[in-house]
C-alpha cells in the first residue's frame, strides 16, 4: 500500500535561506513523489530507471534565479522549477518562503493557479499580511494552512518553537501539514495570526532593536566590542556574538519583523524612550529616582518568579567560553547595561511579562532573556550596573552613542522606510564582516548549550 510520504508533493515557492532549510529537511525525511509523466517509460529495467527518474521536494525562485539554482541543487534529491506556477499546479503542499514585503505581489502572481485541493501556506516573520494574501488571492477549494519555525536556518529545529496557523482547512488536511512538519521535531505551538504577530512583536522585534542598536552604536565610535575591557567575560560574550549573528545574516528578515507588524512599532519605539529616560537620570545622577525606576521595572518582570525557577543561562564561568576576545574575563570592568536595563523598562511601560511569551521563545530571545534575568537576579552585578551606569563618566559617550542609535532605529521604523533600515543595516554589517565567521561557529555552540540546558530542564519538570 502506498503510503502519505509516496504519494503527496511539496512545492516550496522562493529559495531563500528558510526555504532551503525547509527543503533540505522535508527531503532528508524522505518525503518524495514520483512524477505522473514519467511512468509509462519503464522498460525491462523498469525498476532501475523508476529509482533514476524520481522527483522529490520541489523548489523555485525568480525565474531569472532557474539555471543557478538548478546547479546549486544538483546531486540532490530536490528538484528545481522554472517558477511558482509549475509548482502551484503539481503540489499538494505548497509553502511561500518569500519576503514579507513581498509576499502579497508573489501570492497574487501565482496563488490563483493552486492545485485543487492543495494545501498552502506561508513561512514568513508577520503573519497578518500574509493570511490576507492568501485569503484574497487563492481559490475558495485551496485550503490554508500556515506555519513559522521561531528560528534561522543555520538552527537545530529539534525542540524549536514551530507556530502553525489554521486559517482554512479540514481535518485531513490539517493534519496532513502536521505529518509533514513533524520530521523537524519542533514544538508545535497552535496559534492565530493575530495571536503570532503580537507575540513576536513582544519579544523578537524589540529584542532584534536592542542588537540592532548595540551594533550601530559600536560603528558609530569605530569600536570593535572585543577590544574593550568592559564589553569582555560572562553576559557581554552574549551581547556581542548576538549582535554580530543578526548583522551576518539579510537585513530584510528583520525589517519585514519590525515595518509590518504593527505592535513591533509601538514596542520598538517605548525601547528607545525608555533607554533615553535611564540616560536622563544617569546624566544628572538622580540616583534615587533610577533606582527607583529599576527596581520596580525588575520586581514587574521578575519578581513573580519561584524560588525553583531553573536560570535561562548557566554560570558566568561557562559563559566565558564564548568569547571573541583575547582580553582575561578577569579584567573585565563594570558597565552600565543600558541596553538590558532599558529592555525590563520597557516591558514594565508597556506591562508585558515575557516569561509568557516563552513558549514561542527563539534562540535570540532566550539568550536575551537569560543575560536580563543574569543581571538583574545577581544583586551584586546589578549594584555594580546602576554605580557604573550613574557616576563612571568614562563611559557616557557610548551610553549616549546608544541612545541616539536606538532612537535611529525607531524613527527608520515608524517611517516605514524599507530602504533606509536596508542602508542602515548594511553600513553596521560591512564594518563587522571579517568576523561573522567567528561569531557565528561561537553563537551557534552557545545557542546549542543553552538549547541543551533548556530542554534537560523541562525534562525534569516533567
């Protein structure tokens, strides 16, 4: 008897980095389909030239992109169209992973010639607009079916937020998407699109800001982080390796995040007030309103905390591995963690609780959560924060650099401005590129650990 894997056809339309994530993966897993047209032309080797001639995942991009990536994916089991047509007709399964500026313009292109029947989603970052896409422009016997997997391409999905969106489909159908998405070995988390969009404004759109920030702020004073005693050892190791994995990877996984999401706009922009409030106060030394205004920011998000509450991060030993540094973690000097502390401000004005949000957590917004946690749980670094960041006037000018940047961002943001968060994305990338190869064999073994010790966690719990 035939069975699913043998007889249903995937067709993902864009080959990005996700989209051939996606197809690499489904193909590994073994899901294939032989091509119809090629049945009659067994002969006496029939069982031999059958193996030759089988199909599997199907993929496309731009068709100006067809010959090249025929050669990328050549010697594979993945085989390449000449666009989304030839694979909205054949596919039972069809997947967007296109732009999300994008994605109405190709879903109107090729959405209406969707096979009977077929099941189609998305794989963007902003959900909304996506739905409505496919809404409007497939047929009415096309179910929708979409889904996000919380994380980038260069990530272990197993274990990994993975939302899928039921828009429209039967039972069957639904399920038939959770068969095929099963061989990621994600967590599936079942939300609505309206549901996606805000949770990942709260917790990747900001997050994505503070590094974004850090980043611009550090070109802007020709600073390389690895070079200065006090961004060296312990959570500063996470700060900057995070920082420089966003600036290796394309600027438009992040804009499409922050422009098109609504909630990203007003989340990002209380960011940049709350950071420029705390350079307010540290520049007239208000001590006792600052820390005031931490501490009620810290008892918000972490004072409902347990006592058995397991840390998101490990020792700050351990994160000491993770360094780019050449500079002893012995050395290291206080600094004022204007990006962290502005964070749980922020979540404070807004009254959000991350740890909610935690069951669409992504690898960059656990490392995030876990070094504000580490601060503002360690009495001693956190004293040690609010003395640096209200009288060491040694580092005022990259306090304020920081301020400016996050303001930067959020103006680019609010405007909507596609183009300029592209150039200002671009510039910071150029000046750390030489070591975004470093940066990235170290953040990935860091994400790794931290992925590891997350789930040995809930483990236990259970």
């Amino acid at each position: 008897m035939a069975t699913q894997k043998d007889t249903i056809e995937i067709g993902i339309i864009g080959a990005g980095g996700m989209g051939r994530f996606y197809a690499n993966k489904l193909s590994q897993a073994g899901w294939k389909k032989q091509d119809r047209h090629l049945k009659y032309r067994m002969t006496t080797k029939g069982i031999l030239l059958l193996l030759l001639l089988l199909l599997f995942i199907n993929i496309c991009d731009l068709p100006s992109k067809y010959e090249s990536l025929k050669e990328d994916f050549k010697d594979t089991k993945i085989n390449v169209l000449p666009d989304g047509f030839h694979v909205s007709r054949r596919c039972d399964w069809i997947m967007y992973a296109v732009e999300a500026e994008y994605i109405d313009s190709v879903v109107s292109t090729y959405g209406p010639a969707s096979k009977i029947g077929a099941v189609v989603g998305g794989q963007t970052s902003v959900k909304q607009p996506e739905i409505d896409a496919l809404v409007k422009y497939l047929p009415s016997d096309v179910h929708i079916v979409s889904c996000h997997s919380m994380h980038g391409p260069g990530v272990d999905p197993k274990n990994q937020p993975l939302v899928v969106i039921r828009q429209r489909a039967t039972d069957e159908k639904y399920q038939l998407v959770l068969n095929i998405l099963e061989c990621f070995e994600s967590n599936i988390v079942h939300l609505s699109a309206e549901e996606h969009d805000r949770i990942t404004a709260d917790t990747q759109a900001v997050t994505h800001a503070a590094f974004l920030t850090m980043g611009s702020a550090w070109r802007a004073n020709h600073q390389f982080p690895w070079l200065l005693p006090r961004l060296v050892g312990g959570i500063e190791n996470v700060k900057v390796n995070v920082a420089l994995r966003i600036y290796s990877n394309k600027w438009h996984v992040y804009a499409g995040l922050a422009i098109m999401n609504p909630t990203a706009k007003i989340q990002i922009a209380q960011y940049a007030k709350s950071v420029a409030d705390l350079f307010k106060l540290m520049i007239q030394e208000k001590e006792t309103e600052f820390r005031a205004r931490i501490k009620a920011a810290g008892d918000h998000v972490f004072g409902g905390l347990q006592k058995d509450h397991v840390p998101i991060l490990l020792s700050d030993q351990i994160l000491d591995e993770f360094s780019l540094s050449n500079i002893p973690s012995d050395v290291r000097i206080p600094n004022s963690h204007l990006s962290l502390l502005a964070m749980v401000d922020c979540w404070y004005a807004l009254k959000l609780n991350p740890y909610d949000h935690m069951v669409c957590q992504t690898p960059l917004f656990r490392l995030w959560m876990g070094i504000t946690e580490y601060l503002f749980r360690s009495p001693m670094m956190l004293e040690d924060t609010i003395q640096a960041a209200l009288y060491r006037k040694e580092i005022r000018s990259d306090d304020m650099e920081f301020v400016t940047c996050a303001r930067g961002w959020a103006e680019c943001v609010d405007l909507g401005s596609m183009e300029g968060y592209q150039k200002r994305f671009t510039a910071t990338a150029d000046f750390f590129r030489d070591r975004f190869s470093d940066s990235n064999i170290v953040g990935n073994k860091m994400i790794a650990m931290i992925s590891k010790n997350m789930h040995k966690t809930g483990e236990e719990k259970k």
